[in-house]
C-alpha cells in the first residue's frame, strides 16, 4: 500500500461532490484525495499512478485514478455485506502465502496473522476476520434445487498478474493490488468494470465433466459450522482468527500515534465491551465529534450516515458525547461506546431465499406495532409466493398451529452472515420487529450490518433430512443390533432418527435425522461417545443425486491420504477442494473410503481418483468390491496421483513416478482425458498353521484375506520393507520426502547384504495346481509382480522366452520372479539385470514353514508359518492410464492462481517408461 497524506483540497465543494457521486453509485466508498509519496498502483485498472495524487477510500483503503471514479465497480468492504446473494460461511484456516492481499482492508497479507478459506479465495488478516462476511461460494442446496439459472461467484483480486480479462482481453491481475475478479467456480477473470459485460451464466468450466454441480447436492443448512458440512477436521487449520476478536488489551502495546493525532478508544456495542474488544481510532487532537464519529464508523467498516450515530462514555454515567466537543474536554482519553440513535419507523429488507419465485428482496416499512407476522403478511404477495389469507398470518397461524399446516407454509427467519458462521433464528409471529432491531443495534452494529431477514418454508411442513455417517462401531452385526447400540450410546429418538443404510463389514451405519438441531445434538454426541470400548467417528455427508448436467458429465470422488509418502496430502487437500466442489474430496485420514462411497451411492456414473501410495490404491480399491453391490456405478474406474514412496501401480498407468508439485488443475484434465483400462485384482489368503511336535497342525490366528493389485513379496524384500515401516510408525516427522525415504530403504538394504538366505528349504511353491522348486545354488527371495516392482523396476525383464507369454495387467496370470539377495534387488534396480524367473500361471500357493516378513503392494508384515493363496478376486477392475496426448484443457481458465507450490511446476510427471 503507498503511503499517503491528505493533500490541499483544491476547494472543499469539490471534495463533497466526488463524495456524494461516488456514494450515489451505492459502492459505499468515502473517497479523499490523496498526495503520493511512493509508486502506487490503481485498484480498479491496475495501472501506474502517474502524477502526484490519487483518490483514496478512507474506509477499505482502494486508490484509483481520478478517471476510474466514474466507471469503479468495486464494492467498499463496509457494503460488502449487502451484495450477498447466499450466505454461506467460511472455512478459514493460517495462510502459507507470502503475497497476497487482505480482501477487506485491501493490505499485504504479511506475515504469521493472514488467514485463507479453504473452499474459496478469501485471504484476511486475523484482525479484519471480523470485518467480512458470509460470501463463500455456495456449494449445495438447502431443499429443492433451484429453477434459475446458476451464476458466476466471483471473487476480487488476488489474480496473477497474467490474467487475461475476458471481456476486453487486457490484463486484469496484479500481484501488488487488489484488482479485478474471477468466478470460482469456472475460473473466467475480468475487470470489475468490464463484469456486467461477461454472461452471468456459469458453466463450470472447462472441467465440468469432472464437477459435482452444487445443485445435485442437497445439505439442510443449520447453525453449524461449514466445517462439519465439508468434513474438515474442527481443529485443523485453527487460528487467532477464530476468535472473532477485533482488539483487546492483551494484544500488545499499541503504535504511538501519528504527529499531532491521537487514539480514541470505540466499543461496538455492548458485546464488545464485556468482552473487552475495542479499536483505538486514530482522528486529529482538535477533532469535533462529527470527525470522530466517520473515523469510527470507518475503523469498523459500517455504512450509514455519522447523524445517526454517537457516542456514549463506556462506564460511569455513560454521557454522551456532545457535536461540540473537542480535545482538552473532559471527556478526553475515555472509551466510548458506538450506538445508533434512536428512531421512529424503519425500512428494513425481507428476502424470499430458497422460498422465492420472484424478486431477490422487497423493501418493507415497519412501524412500532410491527410483528413478524404482519411484516410476512405483506412481504408474501410482493414475492410471489403464495400463502394464506392474510387474516390467518395476523393471527399467528404459520408459527405451527396443528391444522393449518397445509394453509401456511412460510415463516419469518432472521439470519446473522458471520463470515465463520451463518446463525439463523425463527421469529415467533408476536415478535416486535422494531424493538428486535434496536435489541441487535445495542448489541453490536456491526452485527446489525450482518443481519438479514428471510422468508423460509416451515420445516414442519418441509422437515430437513439429515444424513450422519456413525463409524467405529463393531463390525458384522444386524440392523436390530446397531439400533440398539446407537440409540443407547446417542440417546436416538425412534420419531426423529433411523437407520438407512448399514455397512456390517466396516463398522458403521447411516442414520436419517428428521431435525436439524437433533441431528447437530446426535453429531455431538458421538464424538465423545463410546461403544464397546471404541470412539465413534461422526461425519455429515450430504444428498448427492444425479442432476439435469450433459451425459458426458461423470463426477469425479476424489480421495486424498495425506500421511502417504512425502505429506503432501494437505497441500493437493486445499488444492482440490478450490477446483472442486469440496464435497467431492474426501480426507482419508478422517473416516476411510467409505464416506465417499457412500455420498455417490445414488449417482449412475462416476469416476474415481485415488492421492496416495499403492497401499493407499488398495486401499479404496478393497472398500470399493466390498461396497459395490450398494452402489448405483458398480464399476467406477479408478485413477491415481502418486503419492507414496514407490508408487509401482501410478508408474505402470502412466501417473508417474510421485507427485512434484503439479497444478491440480492440470491433474485434473488429465484425469479427464485418461483412458480406462481394465487390470486384474487378486486375493491373498493368509491361512496360518503351526505344525506341533506331535505332527499335530494348530491354528494361531484365524485366516484373513487382503487384496493384491501389484505385487506381493515373501523374503529380502518385505523385510527391508518392514524394517522401513517400523522406522516410519517410530518418528513419522522425520518422513516427509520420497529422497528421504529412500535413503532409509538403501541404509536399511546395506545392512543385509551379506545376510545368508535359505528359502528353498523353508517355502514350498505351486503355481497352477503344479509344484515348483525353488533354484538350490543361489536360492532367491521371492516376490510375485504382477506389474512393477522397487519403486519401478522391471523385475521379469524384457528379454523374449518362447516358455513365458508376454506379462500383461489384465491378461488373468501372475508372473513369479526370484532375487538371489540385496546386490541383486540393486542391479535389478539399476536396469543391469531381471530378476529370476520362475513360473507364471493363474494361481499361486506358498507354503511357509516358518514366520517370513511379506508385503503386499508395499504394506508388510510378519506372517506366522502356513499357507499363502494367491487367486483372481473376480470381475476385472477399471483403471484410468493417463493418455500419452497432451491433454486439451490443461489448465483451469488461463493458469490456476489459486494453486501455488513451492515445488517446481514444471518436473515431469512421468518417471519411467511404461510396460505395456
């Protein structure tokens, strides 16, 4: 921001004008000119200031040039709340960017207090966090979805300095500035001037195939935080921001004053002076209270005429503060309390929400008997919307009388657009509107500023349906069981909640709430109840159904672990949930696969794409054949983002060999050109037997069976496997890059290279109902790739053999591959040498005559002594292999701003060349 100082008017008239014809465009700015003593940039162009004034907001603190005033079509942050179409709350949470500017008080967002949401492009200052609004993007329906025609979101600034206008095709962004706006949804950038020019129409953009249109996604809307509709872990990405703290003593030592300025200290409201948060406003030493009344009035970015404010002396008599009073009075140096005077009759704004038909708004005078009734009586007719006679309204017949439900459908809310929250309260048809406005007034004017009413259908003649995911409990029980357990661990209620769906192989169940607040007191509950000794872990999981989008719309289920490989789940988390709608990307980490699965149970088609290492691929590919005969798309082709250390399956279907910090956005079109493949899946039976001195066989554990996409191993290599997953489950810190990684695994392989092995007399093998034996000379450990091997390698070689059919990953055979030891795994890896080969067929029997370390897909363990049973698991599943065409939509609109890596973008994707 430049540094300015009031400047010699030229003549007061002129100042008052440009006033009073910026306020009349109803932006709400209080425009000053302004001397420059530094290279300051325009706010609403992004060009140079040349000369040596501007015109400065003394309120939001936009500057532009003298010839923009006329066409300026930025908003001040004080009327920001008024050109909310839908409130919808935030998800803040620390952010990690260095050059961002402030979206309220328009500043450089520098250093450890900026704040970004998680869903859309807000980027605030801990401090004005209070000073924003509820203008997220809307990503779902409360009730039936609507009529009109979905529109852009725009949101300003914070664009690369690249961005293309699309109206006017000039630069529109800016990296120093907060200058020009983009729509969230479909990415288009343009001037704010030049936005009535765009189409108001969105159409999602160039990865529309791939989106979750908002309207097939229905969540009643309550008084909870957007956190839990996202599933956003409530303490991740906590801050001081989440205070909503404006200023309090504990805060520091304030800055001295300017020369010949001082620091009045303002409370809004009584809420802020219990909870002792004030702003110390900083006017001239001669000030009058006319003066003192804009600048507070600009400290916390509230509209309005100063004539209908004034201050009144926190404390004490609480005096108010006369027009005539100026420094050296004896009020000098006290806190004050910002109020609104006191009127006869208002206007105030009633809004038809999800209810309308018509208008956004009607405007509606209310008088000192004005009821919520009567206000709804009159607002109703000027909607459109069609209700009682207005006789019953007056009577109180739309609070709930039994009978007339069918008669009056509609009632009164008043609803508080917190940037954090969105608080919404039903008016009781005798409720004084004008008192309950003075009420929020003495409260806090800032939140009379937040404050909107709305029409609303009743929820008792429209009841919400509430969808809970209830997880972490035992698995393999009856619908009649899990009921009990869950109404005695929730306390359900069997006329407001039931089961809907049961999921017995994992553990959890689906619970239909009928009421919004019981759902929120059952979501509560279960995150600190307990049953048989395990914690329940609740997710809210929204209505997704198929919508009237093209049929070549296929949703993309996104899954991200961000424990896998180098951690770098959080970042593609954020990513994802910008491009995306949020409730397609689903945590890993918070539930498993099965929400997911669950929330696209209803849609026709879908596409799947998997962030993490192959165990991870396993993972939600097991999830996936166990819940497939509950899902609408039984067969959902699965795509990969490499995020593990070895990432053999990503490697073989062109993905890669890990994740260097790519545009999600270029991910993503590759996702949409991807070919679907199919590829074998296999099951591994674990059956452990011990064979006793008696000859006597005894069973240790039960058999288990896992599955297998790529390879499983029994030897040298599970072992330095496992030797790297105990390290990892010691110090998890330490893990956090593939290079690291890595290192661990060639630290651990050198301290067994001269380790002695002896597996032909420890394992007997049967490949295809034949027996095998194992080479006696150099006698090799045993992996069996299916695909690709080591972070890679080519382990059966390339080399023809008229015994061997050439390996394929969906051909129905295993190939069954021998290393001799740790120099052989190296040359292996080097591409020196190929493993041993052995056999290849479509069934695979090891017999372990003592416990061996083994892995499958890079998970190991220690497996007792017995028989391992390696078998095709049915149906092929489908794979998406990434196309070896450059994808056509490479990027979201020109380059996705809102993505940025320290990592370099420019790394290739593609680590090794692929079998075919």
């Amino acid at each position: 921001m430049a540094d300015c100082r009031p400047a010699p008017p030229e003549t007061a008239d002129r100042g008052r004008a440009e006033k009073r014809f910026q306020n009349s465009l109803g932006l709400g700015h209080s425009f000053k000119r302004v001397a420059l003593t530094k290279p300051t940039f325009c706010h609403h162009c992004s060009d140079f200031l040349w000369g040596l004034s501007g015109f400065l907001c003394e309120a939001c603190n936009l500057m532009c040039h003298e010839k923009c005033l006329k066409t300026l079509g930025s908003a001040c942050s004080s009327a920001a709340p008024s050109a909310v179409r839908i409130p919808v709350a935030h998800c803040l949470a620390p952010d990690a960017h260095k050059r961002r500017v402030c979206c309220v008080c328009r500043k450089q967002t520098e250093g450890n207090g900026a704040l970004r949401c998680q869903v859309c492009e807000l980027h605030v200052h801990a401090d004005c966090v209070a000073f924003s609004c509820a203008d997220c993007r809307q990503c779902h329906v409360d009730g039936p979805p609507p009529q009109d025609t979905f529109h852009h979101h725009w949101r300003e600034g914070n664009l690369s300095p690249a961005a293309r206008c699309q109206a006017c095709r000039r630069t529109c962004g800016s990296s120093d500035v907060l200058a020009g706006v983009r729509c969230e949804w479909c990415g288009v950038t343009c001037h704010a001037a030049c936005r009535p020019s765009v189409a108001p129409e969105c159409d999602l953009g160039p990865l529309r195939r791939l989106m979750l249109h908002p309207a097939c996604v229905r969540l009643p809307s309550g008084n909870s935080s957007e956190r839990r509709c996202f599933r956003i872990a409530e303490g991740a990405g906590r801050s001081p921001g989440d205070g909503d703290d404006v200023e309090s003593p504990g805060d520091g030592p304030p800055a001295a004053p300017e020369r010949g300025k001082r620091f009045v200290k303002v409370y809004d409201g009584d809420e802020a002076l219990e909870s002792a948060r004030f702003r110390l406003v900083s006017v001239v030493r001669t000030a009058g209270n006319r003066e003192i009344l804009e600048a507070a009035l600009r400290a916390f970015y509230l509209p309005g005429d100063p004539r209908h404010f004034q201050l009144q002396e926190a404390g004490g008599l609480g005096r108010l503060r006369g027009d005539d009073e100026r420094n050296g009075d004896p009020g000098d140096g006290a806190a004050w309390i910002l109020r609104a005077k006191g009127g006869g009759a208002e206007v105030i704004q009633v809004y038809g929400g999800a209810a309308r038909r018509g208008r956004d708004f009607v405007g509606v005078g209310v008088s000192q008997d004005a009821t919520a009734a009567s206000v709804l009586a009159e607002v109703l007719p000027r909607l459109a919307l069609r209700a009682s006679a207005p006789s019953d309204l007056r009577d109180g017949a739309f609070s709930g009388s039994p009978g007339k439900d069918d008669a009056t459908p509609f009632e009164l809310q008043e609803v508080f657009m917190s940037a954090k929250r969105v608080e919404k309260q039903t008016l009781t048809p005798q409720q004084n509107i004008l008192e309950r406005l003075h009420d929020i007034r003495k409260m806090s004017l800032r939140r009379m500023n937040l404050t909107r009413f709305y029409v609303a259908e009743r929820q008792s003649r429209a009841p919400a349906q509430v969808s809970l995911l209830i997880g972490g409990l035992p698995p393999l029980l009856s619908k009649e069981q899990y009921w009990q357990l869950t109404e005695e661990a929730l306390d359900l209620k069997s006329h407001l909640a039931d089961i809907s769906h049961v999921y017995a192989g994992r553990g959890a169940v689906g619970l239909r709430l009928r009421c919004w607040s019981e759902a929120e007191r059952v979501f509560t509950s279960a995150r600190a109840a307990r049953v048989r000794g395990r914690s329940l872990t609740p997710l809210v999981i929204p209505d997704v159904r198929a919508g009237p989008a093209g049929e070549d719309v296929r949703p993309l289920l996104v899954f991200v672990n961000p424990k896998s490989g180098g951690l770098k789940g959080e970042e593609l988390l954020r990513g994802f949930r910008k491009i995306l709608n949020p409730h397609q990307v689903f945590d890993l980490s918070n539930g498993g696969p099965l929400p997911g699965f669950h929330a696209f149970r209803a849609l026709p088609s879908f596409r799947v794409l998997v962030c993490g290492g192959d165990g991870t691929v396993g993972w939600v590919l097991g999830d996936l054949e166990a819940l497939r005969h509950q899902l609408a798309c039984r067969e959902p082709p699965v795509g990969i983002v490499p995020l593990g250390t070895g990432n053999d399956l990503a490697r073989v279907l062109r993905w890669g060999a890990g994740y260097g910090g790519e545009d999600p956005a270029h991910i993503l079109a590759c996702v949409d050109e991807a070919d679907e493949v199919p590829m074998d899946r296999w099951t591994v039976l674990l059956d452990a037997r011990d064979l006793g001195e008696d000859g006597a066989e005894t069973f240790p554990e039960a058999p288990k069976i896992v599955h297998m996409s790529n390879y499983l191993g029994v030897g040298i290599d599970a072992e330095l496997s496992l030797d790297f997953h105990r390290a990892r489950q010691d110090d998890p810190d330490k893990f956090t890059s593939r290079f690291h990684n890595k290192g661990v695994y060639v630290k651990a392989g050198l301290q067994k290279i001269s380790a002695a092995r002896s597996l032909h007399r420890e394992l007997q093998l049967q490949v295809s109902a034949a027996p095998r034996d194992l080479p006696t000379s150099r006698p090799p450990d045993l992996p069996l790739p299916a695909r690709s091997w080591g972070s890679g390698a080519d382990l059966w070689g390339s080399e023809a053999d008229a015994r061997y059919s050439k390996p394929s990953i969906d051909d129905g055979l295993l190939e069954v591959v021998g290393v001799t030891g740790v120099v052989h795994m190296g040359q292996v890896q080097s591409g020196l040498r190929s493993g041993i080969r052995i056999a290849q067929g479509n069934y695979a029997r090891v017999t372990l005559r003592k416990a061996f370390p083994v892995q499958v897909d890079g998970e190991p363990w220690l497996q007792p002594p017995g028989h391992i049973v390696v078998s095709a698991a049915g149906p092929k599943v489908r794979m998406l292999r990434k196309s070896k065409r450059k994808p056509e939509k490479a990027t979201h609109g020109a380059k996705d701003e809102r993505w940025e890596s320290s990592a370099p973008s420019d790394r290739r994707a593609d680590g090794m060349k692929p079998r075919p």
